[in-house]
C-alpha cells in the first residue's frame, strides 16, 4: 500500500509559510550556485568564442600569451612563407603579425584604472576576425595615430568612445570607430595600426602572428613544420585552443570559490529542511499513528516525508534558477589572470548548469529530510494516537 502522492503536497500547501520560507534558503543556495557556474561558463565561452578553429596564433615556446610573447621580424618572416595559409579573394596570404600591449585607462565614473589591451593590428587582422562589425565612425587610416575601440572599452572607459582621445607614451590617440565583437574578448580591446604602435611603444618584435589555414585539416602539418624549426623557437595552436587555455586558470579559481561558498550555505539550507521537517512530524504524529493503523507500512512513512522534503529542494531550486537566469541580462569585468588586462563579458546559463543547480537541491532537500523522515516511520502506532 503506497501513500499518494498528492498527500505531500497537500502537507506543503498546508504549511505555506514554513514551506516559503524554508524553500527561499535553497532558493539562495541554489542562486549562488547557479551564478558561480553560470560566471565560469560566461568567462570561458566568451574566450573561447574569441578565436577561429580555422586560424592558427603563433607566439614565443612558452610565453603563455601575448602579452608575454615576442616574435622578432625574421622570425615572423619565416612564418609568413607556410605553404598551409589560405589567400584572399585579392591574392593576398590572410596572415597579421600583431603586437599586444597593456596600458591603464581610467574607468567612467571611478576614480580606479583598469589595465587595457592594445593590439596592433593590419588591414588582414579584420578579415581574420569576421565577427568583428564597425558600428560607428570608420576604419582608422593606416599609418596614423587613430584608434579603433571595442564596445566594452567604449562603454566603461574615459577617452575609448567616438571620437574621444587617449594620450599615452607621449603620443596623443584619435577614436575614429567602434566595433562590436559579439560575445567575444575582442570588445575589450583597442586596435590600432600595428607600426605606429611598436614605434610608440618602442618595441622592436610583434607579439603573435595568426594566419588561416587553407584546410581546417593542415593545422599539425603547419604546427609541426613550425615548432621543429631550428631557426624558431615559437609554438603553434588553434586560436580556439589558445583562448580556452586563457580562460582555463581564471575559470577554476571562480569554480572553486563558488563551491566553496556553496557548501557553507548549503549547510545552514540544510539544517533549516531538517528543522521544517522535524517540526512537520512532530506536528502530525497522531497523522501518522493513524496512516499506521490504516495498514501502511514503515516504508511508506519512510518515503512519504522524503519525497515531501525533496519536493521542498526541487521547488526552491526552481526558484533559485529561475533568479539566476536573470544575471545573463548583466555584463561583468574581472581581471584576465593571464593577461592581467580586464575583460567584459556575460553571464551565461546552460542545459548542464541547469541540470546541476536542479539535482543540488533536490540534494539539499533529501539531505535534509531523511532523519525527520526516520523518526517518523519508527513512530509506534499506540504512542502515536495517544500523543494526537
């Protein structure tokens, strides 16, 4: 003999206050759960959807990244000269050498800077990046001090939008546009002519060189033509490959901050389900005593006040979740771990995420109504009706 479902909720529905209550600690619970994984996701999607599987960044063996590496011009030369690149609808090789640099802007409406990337660019780097769209003025003119800005950098950075201008290394910058990257790390950047920025900076070597494949398929050919050079001392991956390793270090640490939050709180969510459901057997003992003398089971108890407890979890996950889906309305900035430059970028929900922040509370929620749970199914029939 099963007891039916509907008989805990109905013990919710009756207890509507304690039941808010109880389901709004693991509402909170679940929501920071939920927006620590959902930051993760963001941070290493928008890398990851920075780069091409088809283009292939060279930079220094070891550097890390960019900002670390230096490729000096014979070296580049030799890079330019793989029999893999693809060329243009013009003939041309679709092959940028690219310096990228950092500098401190100050933020609109704050008095604390934020270190920018600068990456010097040539008329290739546009046609290797396609979903980079001017949305505002026009392309700088090559060769000259004009500056073209992510949306991010043009947003939440003084002297980054149209128009405006930044002076540094002793050189005074014109905005002349704005492009939009999409969800990408590109929006937190500024662009410019890639000669007249190594000459501004003094620097004498670029910092990466990309270039397309003719075929997807080339890319270890290229690769290892490229790293088992004796003259070169560089190392070749897919630009996908090279932002999901820069977003890999900074992502881990926010996972395990979130988890550890979450189990601090979880544990108060948890002691709070145990109490409700202490209470609610405590509340209907003679209920029990009489579902015992009607002929159920210890198992049926058992089972009744679980899935009550675990029906308490799935309904404050639900809620929790359905809070945090609001965040991907919000953008961010932190601090790139490798590059120590800030990056913009958005919360993103997924099915998995979902799925986890789901099967947490229901966690919580068994968790927190198996020993309420046990107390009640070891009731004894006669003390039970005597105490109702």
């Amino acid at each position: 003999m099963r007891i039916p479902v509907t008989y805990s909720y109905r013990n919710l529905w009756k207890r509507r206050l304690t039941t808010v209550f109880t389901a709004s600690g693991m509402a909170l619970v679940v929501f920071v759960f939920a927006a620590i994984l959902m930051l993760a996701e963001g941070l290493k999607k928008t890398l990851v959807e920075t780069g091409s599987p088809d283009n292939v960044l060279v930079i220094r063996n070891a550097a890390g990244s960019e900002v670390q590496s230096s490729i000096d011009r014979p070296a580049a030369a030799i890079v330019e000269t793989q029999p893999e690149i693809a060329t243009g609808v013009d003939g041309r090789d679709l092959v940028a050498k690219e310096l990228v640099v950092l500098i401190n802007l100050q933020k609109r409406g704050s008095t604390k800077p934020g270190q920018v990337v600068i990456r010097g660019v040539t008329e290739t780097s546009l046609i290797l990046r396609p979903q980079v769209k001017l949305i505002e003025g026009r392309l700088p003119r090559p060769g000259s001090n004009e500056l073209l800005a992510g949306s991010s950098i043009a947003k939440r950075f003084q002297g980054g939008g149209m128009g405006e201008r930044l002076r540094f290394n002793n050189r005074e910058w014109t905005i002349a546009g704005v492009f939009d990257a999409g969800n990408t790390g590109f929006n937190s950047e500024i662009w410019g002519d890639v000669d007249q920025l190594m000459q501004a900076f003094r620097r004498p070597a670029y910092s990466s060189v990309i270039f397309r494949l003719r075929d997807s398929s080339d890319f270890i050919a290229s690769k290892d033509r490229i790293e088992s050079d004796p003259r070169l001392a560089l190392e070749a991956k897919r630009e996908t490959e090279y932002y999901a390793d820069q977003s890999a270090a900074m992502a881990k640490f926010l996972r395990i901050l979130g988890i550890s939050l979450t189990v601090i709180f979880s544990l108060g969510a948890i002691i709070g389900a145990m109490i409700t459901m202490y209470s609610a057997v405590a509340n209907r003992t003679a209920e029990i005593g009489t579902l015992r003398a009607l002929g159920f089971q210890r198992r049926n108890i058992l089972s009744a006040f679980i899935m009550e407890a675990v029906l308490l979890g799935f309904i404050g996950g639900c809620a929790g979740l359905f809070l945090a889906s609001f965040l991907q309305l919000f953008t961010v900035s932190t601090l790139n771990f490798q590059t120590f430059s800030e990056l913009a970028f958005s919360f993103a929900l997924t099915l998995d995420i979902a799925a986890y922040s789901l099967l947490f509370s229901l966690i919580m929620g068994f968790v927190g109504g198996v020993l309420p749970a046990v107390r009640a199914a070891r009731m004894n029939i006669v003390e039970s009706l005597r105490a109702g």
